[in-house]
C-alpha cells in the first residue's frame, strides 16, 4: 500500500523522488505526490491517478526546485482518491509537509478539537491531522514538537516530516509501520521499503518504533523519545538493484516465475549441511518440540495457500494436527491455542495487517511463533520468536510467484528438522527426501520448459467467462492457488473446488465448454480423479490436466501438461509452475496490467 521516500542532499530532489516514487508503484496507488523545500517555501505537486501524471507535471521532477523533498505513493482510507487527499499534506500556514503511511485511529477527535481552535482543514484524511498538529505546537524545536505530536496519535504511522523552520533537515518516525534510513554521500535518504533507494545506496539504517531519526545531508542522528542518542550500526543490503529491475523482461511477474529455481536454492542451500536440514534460525530444544500436540499455520492470500499445503505435509510427516488459518479469522474466532501450540507465520512482506496482529495474538495466547518471511526486518520478522527467511529477493509483481515458492521450500525445510527431531521419518527416507529437495531447483527449471505449451493452452481460454481448478489432497490445495492467481491477474472468475466436492452442488455450474484445470500428480489418487474428469467432461468441459509424466489414462481425458515424478512432498513445487504461467499467459493475451492489476496492493497494512 501507500509508499515514502524523501532526500536530503547537493542534488536536486525532483528527478530522484519521481524515480524512486516509479519503483514503490507495486505497492499499490491511487495518488501520488512530491513535496520540496526551496528553503524559502514548500513547494507541492500531487495528483490523482497514476504517477504518469505526476511526472508529466514535474517534466519527471525535473522543473522541480530543491536538494530537500519529500514524496507519497497513496492508497486511499480516510477519504477518497483525489487531487486534494493525496500526499504530502501541509499545515495551514504551508510551513510544515507530512507524508505518511498507516493510520491514525483518532484523527476525528485531533481534527474536531483542532477545528475548535479555529485550524480551517483542506482534505479528508487523517494525515492532514499530524501536518496541522506539528503547526499548532511548534515553538522552535523540531523534535520536541514532533515529540509531543506523537503522544498525541493513537494508531499506526511512518512519517517523513519537513518544514521552513529547518530547512536543511527532514525528520523521519515510525510506529508499526516500516520506514528505513538510506545512507549516501553528502546525502541520505529515507523510504518505506528498500527498493526506493537501492539505486542509491545499499548501506541502511532501519528506524525501530518511537525512534526518531533528523536526515541532514551529511548526518543522521537518531534519537527515541526521551531525546536520548541511539546509536545504529549500518547495514548493508544484500538485494541487488537488478532484482528490482526487469532486466530485459516484459514484465516483473515473468522474471519472477523464471527466477524460482534460484530463489530456492538460495533458500535451501545453506539450511542443507552433510544431508542433513540444520534450522539454526530454530531457538527450541528438542524437548520443546516434543511437546507441541498441534500446528497453526496463519497467513493471508497465497501465503495461506502455502499454509493449507503445509497442513498436508505435516500431519502426513509429523503425525500432529495442523489448523491453516486465514489470519483475519483466527483473530475472531476465540481460537484454542495455548504454549503447546506451535503457531507458524506466513508473510513475503512481513508487513500484512491481519497477519500480523493474529501472530500477535497466537502469542498472547502463550504459543511460539516461527514466521517464514521474505522482508528482513519487517514487523513479523521482529516480532517472532524465530525467523526463517525465504532469500527471494525483491518481489515487484502483485501476484506472488517465486515467494510462494520458496516459501513452500522452508515448508519442506521444516517438516523435514521437525521429523528427524521427532524420529517419524526413517533415515533412509529423510536421506532420500533430502536428497531430492536438493534436486527441486533443477526439475523446477525442467518444469519451466512448459512455458510453450501452457502459452498455446492460454491461447485457447483466454476469452472464457469462467475457469475451474480441481484437485484432492495437495493439489486441492494448489487449485486454491491457481484459481487465486488466475482471477487476480486476468479478472477471469475463477473457482477452486475440492474434487470429491463437485458432486455436492458445484459441478451445476459446468456448461458447454467450460475450462476445467484438473490437478492429478498424486498415483494413487489418479482413480479418483479420472472418475472427477470424467463427470465434468460428460457435462461439457474442456479439461486441461496437470499431472506426472505422460501417463496414458489422464491423456485420453483433455489436453495434459505433464511434470516430472518426485516424491509426494514436492509435488506442488512443480504443479504450481504450469498454474502460475497460465495466469500469466491468459492476463498477457487479455493485455491486462499483470504486475499492477487493478484494485490490488503488493502489501496490505490495513485491516
Ligand atoms: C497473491 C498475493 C497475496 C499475498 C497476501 C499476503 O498473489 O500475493 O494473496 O499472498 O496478500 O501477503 P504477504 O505474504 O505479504 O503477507
């Protein structure tokens, strides 16, 4: 959702903040605007819309005027998309400008009393609130106002701060929401996610909540809200710039499903030491995990889809009963979780709302959380007792590809160490499943090779009204996640069912040529979904299967698309690869706006 940068330094800011503004465009819009301090004035620029528009206004933040300025991608909550609501805000006498991501829960009241002090208001949001706030108590020192502006907000908040009063600074805060530190020469930087600045520099700080960083050009001091110096150590990021580039790519979600071997083997190489999976991230002893008597798994999205997979696999190898949960329910639901619970956290951005605030209540509830995530650093990362982090890489599109991925993988990582702890996986077994996620980044290449064939399958669908996926078992699961993939990108309806499902109610929707993705890489399932194929065909439907090698009987059913034969475990890894490519195909043949479809945001920090 919304994004901020801001720069500080010899150069003019115009052309940086309008770039960097270009690569936090993923995270999903509908404003964007830039602020610049001239050092006699602050000047803004913002409109509605994409930030074309923006930059068409600003000749690409080149006609803008300043070395200080601060800018906003927008996702609209409190008031609609407008010219008027966009970022930055500014105080009533224009001295002050605010950008800002989160929420402010108790804007009305802060706006209602300072509207009884006579403050006129221009928009509906509650950003406008802190701009107004910082005016009304300033008295010449910038971080006690911002101080005492603080104890007044109640909710979550990233800001990039800057006024005339000083103007060679920009102050920069967070609470709950992320906000990073980038660090130059004679110049610095502030942005809400790393990929705004790595063009820049690669050398960060990252600002904890109620820390207080002021940018000068050749400085950053950082102070909490005592006014007490903390001192940070940098850090060097380890994402490369062309990771957030295309890179010859016509599009950031194709880069990505071409990257997925690399992406796993970056994420499972290292945890793989003499045969063995080594968890070092893993703080419980092996007593520990011989007291867990169930799993959660909690997520949103895709990322719940990995957890509905991850239940399979689990209660196949562990033996323990595993509840994948949809983070926005669990939180409603009174759920039973005590200390013998495990609770696993499923999040690429770390930052999701609903995600976040169940891990929060798992552990209030006394269980011990081991998220898997891809942003290090991020809340979720923080806030669990034990991180594994997937090493994807940026992920630019929407729709997740290479971090599903690999989070399947620390899936497999983690079934594997929780197994051999708990002795349910003979050794010669556990070798060979070792063995063979070893293996997993080159089949999943192999598997890539298909990409021809799913295109000419998409050719054949891309103008149909509505999609199917079916599957038992795993592949139920990976339906959920096809089915997803194909509705988000190409706006195609779309629906996953449980294959033995059909028959109580749903197969009443399959009519003459109807597309049907029929998921069948388990052997000993196949009866059972040859008996599916078999009903939906008779009513009508163009089946297309997905299944292991060239197996004679699923062929005779529809067009097929086969991957190689690996163990059950791994299955999905190769399945979702033909899914994900359809999506793509099918959205790229419909010219629809695959990494940025409409209406979604890479990550979803409101509730
Ligand atoms: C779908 C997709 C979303 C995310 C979901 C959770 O392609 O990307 O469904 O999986 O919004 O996001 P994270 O993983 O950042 O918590």
């Amino acid at each position: 959702m919304c994004g901020i940068v801001g720069y500080i330094g010899v150069e003019q800011a115009g052309p940086f903040l309008l770039d960097s503004l270009e690569k936090l465009e993923y995270r999903g819009y509908d404003s964007s605007g830039v602020c610049l301090n001239t050092g006699s004035e602050l000047v803004v620029k913002k409109a509605k819309g994409k930030l074309e528009v923006l930059k068409q206004m600003t000749d690409s933040g080149k006609s803008l005027n300043g070395t200080v300025g601060i800018g906003h991608t927008r996702w609209a909550t409190h008031g609609e998309p407008s010219d008027v609501n966009a970022h930055p805000h500014l105080s009533e006498s224009g001295r002050f400008a605010v950008v800002h991501n989160g929420i402010i829960e108790n804007y009305q009241e802060l706006k209602d009393y300072l509207t009884s002090k006579g403050i006129v208001f221009r928009s509906e949001t509650d950003t406008e609130v802190i701009a107004q706030l910082i005016e009304y108590y300033y008295k010449g020192d910038m971080i006690d106002t911002i101080i005492r502006v603080l104890g007044k907000l109640d909710g979550s908040y990233a800001l990039g701060v800057i006024t005339i009063e000083s103007p060679d600074e920009i102050i920069a805060v967070r609470k709950e929401s992320p906000l990073i530190i980038g660090l130059g020469n004679n110049e610095n930087y502030i942005a809400s996610d790393v990929t705004a600045i790595l063009s820049k520099t690669k050398k960060i700080c990252r600002l904890e909540n109620n820390e207080i960083a002021i940018l000068k050009k050749d400085s950053v001091r950082i102070v909490n809200l005592d006014r007490e110096e903390i001192h940070k150590e940098a850090e060097i990021v380890s994402w490369d710039i062309s990771s957030a580039q295309k890179g010859g790519y016509e599009h950031f979600m194709f880069k990505e499903i071409m990257e997925q071997p690399k992406a796993i083997s970056e994420t499972i190489t290292p945890r793989i030491k003499n045969g063995r999976v080594v968890l070092d991230e893993i703080s419980l002893s092996d007593d520990d995990i011989k007291k867990f008597n169930k799993i959660n798994v909690l997520a949103c999205g895709s990322a719940y889809h990995v957890g509905v997979v991850a239940k399979y696999i689990f209660e196949k190898m562990l033996r323990i009963p595993v509840e994948a949960d949809l983070a926005s329910e669990f939180r409603y639901r009174d759920p039973i979780v005590n200390d013998k619970t495990l609770t696993i956290v499923i999040s690429q951005s770390g930052e999701t709302a609903d995600t976040k605030e169940a891990m929060k209540e798992a552990r209030r509830r006394g269980s011990h959380i081991i998220s898997i995530v891809n942003v290090v650093g991020s809340a979720i990362a923080v806030e669990s007792n034990d991180v594994i982090y997937t090493w994807a890489g940026p992920e630019i599109a929407v729709a997740t590809t290479k971090a599903y991925s690999t989070q399947l993988s620390v899936i497999y990582l983690i079934a594997l160490y929780f197994g051999e702890k708990l002795g349910r996986i003979p050794a010669a077994e556990y070798k060979a499943l070792v063995n063979e996620l070893e293996q997993l980044p080159r089949k999943i290449t192999q598997v890539l090779e298909c990409k021809e064939r799913v295109q000419y399958l998409a050719s054949k669908y891309f103008n149909s009204k509505d999609i199917f996926f079916i599957g038992r078992n795993i592949d139920y699961a990976l339906s959920l996640e096809g089915s997803l993939k194909l509705k988000e990108i190409s706006y195609i309806h779309s629906e996953a069912y449980a294959a033995g499902e059909l028959k109580h109610g749903t197969i009443s929707l399959i009519e003459d040529g109807t597309p049907v993705i029929a998921l069948a890489t388990h052997e000993e399932l196949i009866p059972k979904m040859v008996s599916n194929i078999e009903e939906v065909n008779t009513r009508g439907a163009q089946v297309i299967c997905i299944a292991c090698d060239d197996h004679p009987e699923l062929k005779k059913l529809g067009e097929t698309i086969f991957i190689p034969k690996v163990c059950d475990m791994l299955l999905p890894s190769l399945a979702v690869i033909p899914l994900q490519l359809f999506a793509y195909y099918i959205a790229s043949l419909k010219g629809c706006d695959i990494d940025k479809p409409r209406n979604l945001a890479k990550s979803v920090t409101v509730e």
